[in-house]
C-alpha cells in the first residue's frame, strides 16, 4: 500500500500544476524551398580531409555529400573558403572571388556545387561585409591613397594628427574610445598613411567603409559573382557591426572609477558602433539585389539571406523587413544558445516564446543550438540531454540550424594550449577561451583520426571518445543519436511539422511538452524529462481533446520506449507515460506498427533455439531407455 500511495502523489502532483505554455498558430504555408529546411553547417577545415594535409577541404565536402541524404538534410552552408591567411579562421577574407588553396580550386568548387545539385542540396556560404584581411589588395591600395580605394576602409587622423606630423617621436592619440571585441583599441595607426585605421575584430581585420557607395557595389558585384556559380544564399556575417556612427563620438561606460579607464569591452556601452539603423537599410538593399539577380538571370529558385546578429530582439525583428522592403529571409535566432541549465525548462520555455510572439507577420521562425562559436551541447548539458534537445530543435516550427557532428552527438575536445589553432578567441567577456574546442575535426568511424584524415596529425585533435561517437558506429544502432536525428528529420517532411500549430507545456522545472497539430492531420506531442527523477505524466491532464491511448514515434535509448508501444493518457493504473531521467519520447496519434529491435530479435532468436535443444536431448533420452 506504500507504494501505491507514492505512486497516486506522482500522478495527483500533474494533475493539481498549473499548466503554463504558449500557443502558436501557423502563418499561411510559405511554399518555397527554404521555408522548413534543415540548415546544416559545415566548418570546411574540420569535415573531411581528402589530401592528407590533415585539414579539411571541398572534395572531402564531396566525399560526404550522401551523409546529408540520408539525414534528409536539404541545405548546406558552409564557412568562408576565400582565399586568407587564417588570422581569424577564414573570416578574414584577402580574395573574395578566389578559393583558398587549403580547400581547394576553383574547379573542386565547381564539382561540389554539381554534385550537390545531383542530390537535390541547396549551398549557402558565408559572406563577410564589415571588414576584410589586411592583406587585402583593396586594403594596401587604401594605405597608398590609390584612386577609389583611398576611402574603401575607415580611416581617421589622430588626436594630436599635427603635433604627429610635425615630430615623429610623439605617439598618435586614437581619435576616440572605440574598442575591438578581441581586447584593446579599435584603432591601429598605420605609419605609412599616417592615419589610423578601425577594426571590429583583430588589428588585421580592417572594417570597410560601408557609407562609401563603391564599397557597397563592390560587395554586390562579389554577391553576383557567387551566386552565378551555384550559391543560392548568403550567411552575412557581423551584420550588427556593419555601420558606425558618421560623427565618431566616444561611447559611454557603463561602470565607474578605474574600470572606465580599462579596454575591457563589455565595460563600455557600444551606442555609437553596434546596431545602427543603417543595417537594416543594407540589408533591405541587398534582399532587393539577389531577389532581382535571381529573376533576370532565370535561377531555378528563389535565393536566400540569413544573418548573424547577437542584437536584441527588437533589432532582429527589424531584419526582417517590412510590408514594403522584404528584408532577410531570417535573421538567426541565438536565444537557445543561453539556456540556463539551473532553470532549464523555464529558460527553454522563455526563448522560444520571446522569438514567436515578437516575429512579424507571416514569416519563419528559426532555431540555433550549437555553432562555431559556442560550446556543443554535451559539454554544457551532458551526453543524455542530447536526444531532447534533437527533438526539441527538429519539432519546432520553420527552419532548423544543425551544428556538424551534432547528429552523433559530437562534445568538446581538449585542447592543449599548445595545440590551440584559433588567434583570437571568443571575444568580449571570453577573451580568454578559445573556440577550438567546438571546431574539432568531424568523427566518421573508428579508424585513425576517427576517418577524418589519413595524415597522423589533424589540424586540431580528435575527441578520444572518437571510437563509439562516430557516424558508421552508430549507423548500425536502432537507438543511437544518429537514428534518432535521422527519424526526427523524417518526420519533418510531414505536413503536420511543416505546416501545423504549436502548442507548448511548461508543466514542472523538468517536464516539457510540444504540441505540433493540423486540421485534418496526425498530431506529434514531444514530451521531455530534462530533469533527474523518473516521472510519470497523464497526458490528458494536461492536453485537452486528446485520445485515450497514443502510439509511440520515437523514443531516446534511455526512455526504454520503442516505435509502435501504446501509451495511456487517461490512467495511471493503464500504461501511463513514464519517462526516466533526460530521457523524451514522441507520441502520435496516428498508429505505429510496432517495431522489433534487434536485441529483442536476438532473444527470441537464443530462446527458440534453447527450446529446440531441449526437446532434441528429451527425444534422445527417451530413444535411449526405449
């Protein structure tokens, strides 16, 4: 009777909660190939390495170009491969119209883009407006004062540009406070045109003059240039740094004493050089181009521009556009990216509500949970979240960003730091991390370097834990995190996901429920356990209208629910849901035949098997004695 006591608390404590949530109706369907694609990024140097340098490169891209069909991935974007000295990684560009040859030719560039044409996969790239390498042509011609180019970056004269001028000894003033987001000054003095240049970034990213009308053509004209070879969308990179203040004033500090006399960047309210109304000018300007591009040269389908903005939200929703001037197709939404793990579902709950209820009219959402510059998500969560966070990502509404690797469920690497490859860290209050970790190289089986590369050395070490968190290991598990993306990708393509409503449950800190529903369609319900007790939810205590029993899609290895297993919604003394801890199971009310596994086979298998022994010793005895 004990027992039965703890188990009617359990089941009265869901049925007493207040039920918080959000509802979501579904805009008119948006018929275009980007509007629910899975977005997968690929970072080139940590793909595949098809040349034994130990880096990765296009053709490698090509080698695996079957790994995105199976995962039914439509979108490819892949990071900067301009030709660059690798000051930042590739994102400070020399030669926006040339491959670097780390990657490749121009020729491989060709094949990709065949390639990934044959399969039916779109290319996105990034595109980096604000600033480009130091060893840019345009940028030494701008030292020089060439023609046109004199003005193509930011230059100002110092403080004290005559006491300079007239004495070499005296050091130049920088002409105001701004700072770069890696440590120090915004501004370097350059000797030899006797000005200072600004930087966003590092000394050797020297941001453009984006107020100059050549700058800004020139940047169109490279746009044309790629999307004449096959690349569908653009990635723009640090748009919220894009413009400055015309009129250079000093920004404020936001704390007192001695600390407004440091460079430490978060000290300092960035007014004058973040977020200026013009970016959104620009990028209006450039929606019109690559719409007009794409219809006067006949492309086959439409283009598309995301951006990359760490801005607040009512800037994002800016980026959209308006009634009049479309803007970006999405802007891309980092609020799941800050989870807190001490408040996991309220936090969960808060950054998908915030996007939603702020997103203009008629147009798509997205969902970004890991990238090149952030933690992977079983570093910050642990290995069993990630299954929940698979499914949470792939049920939402609109276009979902999946970080390479995260399919398996790739963590951080240790990085010695005499390993380490990234020059500048991560910026602003993580000048002191690095960002290698979550750039290791791609973990494809269990061979040396986990089949990266063939050279003994790859340019960033493989996560030892290689040898069971590969793509062919996990191939061949039913359960594993592989297949669990695989068939929550799957169910992407159904009507209901691509076109349905969202209802959402924020019933408990650990349980968490999506809805996913369409008139005349099957329903999908996500139920996530993010906490560290198992628990038992009657679903229609929380759910209205729903049926009496429910078939299970897809479980996480750890749920110990298969497809096709029925779950009560009604009774606790049926077969409620219980869902062990950070475990999550998807429910439907369309039926599922059960589904057999492979150990399960193996045991009737052994057990049939026993039983012919035990009749054929039986028949020997009794053969024996008669």
């Amino acid at each position: 009777m004990r027992s039965f006591h703890v188990f009617s608390f359990l089941v009265i404590a869901y049925i007493c909660v207040t039920v918080n949530g959000l509802y979501f109706k579904a805009n008119k369907p948006i018929d275009d190939w980007w509007s629910n694609t899975i977005t997968y990024q690929v970072y080139p140097r940590s793909f595949k390495d098809s040349n034994k340098d130990g880096i990765g490169d296009l053709k490698g891209i090509v080698q695996k170009l079957d790994h995105f069909v199976d995962l039914n991935i439509e979108t490819l974007w892949i990071g900067p491969f301009y030709k660059s000295p690798m000051d930042d990684m590739g994102y400070d560009v020399e030669d926006f119209r040339m491959i670097d040859p780390i990657y490749g030719t121009m020729d491989d560039f060709k094949e990709l883009v065949a390639e990934m044409k044959k399969r039916n996969l779109k290319l996105v790239t990034d595109f980096i407006p604000n600033h480009s390498s130091y060893k840019c042509e345009w940028f030494q011609k701008s030292i020089k004062r060439e023609g046109k180019y004199a003005e193509y970056y930011v230059w100002r004269d110092a403080l004290n540009q005559n006491d300079v001028m007239s004495d070499s000894s005296i050091k130049p003033i920088p002409p105001n406070n701004w700072l770069s987001i890696f440590g120090g000054s915004g501004w370097t003095w350059n000797d030899i045109r006797k000005q200072f240049y600004f930087h966003h970034f590092n000394i050797k990213q020297p941001d453009f003059n984006i107020r100059n009308p050549d700058v800004r053509k020139e940047l169109l004209d490279i746009i044309a240039f790629w999307m004449d070879r096959g690349v569908v969308g653009f990635r723009f990179d640090a748009l919220r740094h894009l413009y400055e203040n015309k009129d250079f004033l000093n920004e404020p500090c936001l704390k007192e004493g001695n600390e407004c006399s440091s460079t430490k960047y978060d000290n300092w309210d960035h007014i004058y050089t973040i977020d200026q109304p013009e970016n959104i000018d620009i990028i209006m300007e450039w929606r019109e181009f690559m719409d007009n591009h794409t219809r006067s040269k006949n492309f086959p389908i439409s283009s598309f521009i995301a951006t990359e903005s760490y801005s607040p939200i009512d800037i994002l929703m800016q980026y959209y556009g308006n009634s009049t001037k479309l803007g970006a197709h999405v802007p891309f939404n980092f609020g799941l990216l800050s989870v807190d793990r001490r408040n996991i579902v309220e936090s969960i709950e808060n950054r998908i509500k915030e996007w939603l209820d702020n997103m203009p009219k008629d147009q798509v959402a997205n969902w970004v949970i890991e990238n090149h510059d952030n933690p992977r998500i079983p570093t910050k969560f642990g290995a069993e979240m990630i299954p929940l966070f698979t499914a949470l990502k792939l049920s939402l509404p609109g276009i979902e960003v999946t970080y390479y690797g995260s399919e398996i469920g790739m963590d951080n690497s240790y990085v010695r730091p005499d390993q380490r490859q990234d020059p500048n860290n991560a910026g602003g209050d993580r000048t002191d991390e690095s960002r290698d970790s979550e750039r290791s190289p791609m973990q494809w089986d269990s061979s040396i370097n986990a089949g990266f590369t063939e050279e003994k050395k790859s340019w960033l070490p493989v996560n030892p834990n290689y040898y069971k968190v590969n793509v062919e290991y996990q191939k061949k598990i039913p359960n594993s995190n592989y297949n669990f993306y695989k068939k929550m990708s799957q169910l992407r393509k159904t009507d209901t996901l691509k076109n349905g409503d969202l209802q959402t449950y924020n019933i408990t800190k650990s349980i968490y429920i999506l809805k996913r529903s369409l008139l005349e369609h099957e329903s999908y319900i996500v139920v996530m356990n993010f906490g560290s007790e198992t628990e038992t939810v009657i679903l229609s205590n929380i759910i209205k209208n729903l049926n009496d029993e429910l078939y299970v899609y897809l479980g996480s290895e750890n749920s110990a629910y298969n497809p096709g297993n029925i779950i009560s919604t009604v009774s606790s003394a049926g077969n409620p849901l219980t869902l062990r801890p950070q475990s999550v199971v998807v429910l439907t009310d369309k039926y599922i035949a059960p589904e057999i596994s492979t150990m399960d086979t193996q045991s009737a298998g052994t057990q049939i098997s026993s039983k012919l022994i035990s009749v054929f010793s039986i028949f020997l005895v009794l053969k024996y004695f008669l």
